[in-house]
C-alpha cells in the first residue's frame, strides 16, 4: 500500500500509504495518487522491506479502524 516520493538523484526519499486499488492503475496509466499524508505523485516505483515511510501516512494508516 506503498509508493514513493522522488527525490532529485532519482532514489525514493520516502515511501507513502496510498489506496491500494490506485497503485497498479498509476504504474500502468501514469496518473497521479494521493497519499494519505495529502501528497500526490504517480507511482513508479515498489518499496523495499526496509524502505523509509513518511511518518504522517504512518500515523494516519495506524490510527484507521481495522478493514478501513
């Protein structure tokens, strides 16, 4: 349920939460998501286990009822 968000070196600089039915949409079509934080990027890329996470969408995700 993640994406990213480039930097200017072309490496992720965080990976957002974003509606998982968009992700495969965006890769493919090239449009935009938003991520829960409020960004809005397309995505193009998947993260790593280890990737680093933008700490909003993290605490947004966390604070969602289970199955939302």
């Amino acid at each position: 349920m993640r994406t990213d968000d480039r930097t200017g070196d072309d490496a992720p600089d965080l990976f957002h939460y974003v509606l998982k039915d968009k992700i495969a949409e965006s890769a493919v079509m090239g449009t935009h998501v938003v991520a829960l934080c409020g960004e809005v990027f397309p995505v193009t890329k998947s993260p790593d286990p280890n990737s680093p996470v933008c700490q909003k969408c993290k605490e947004i995700y966390d604070s969602l009822p289970p199955g939302n």
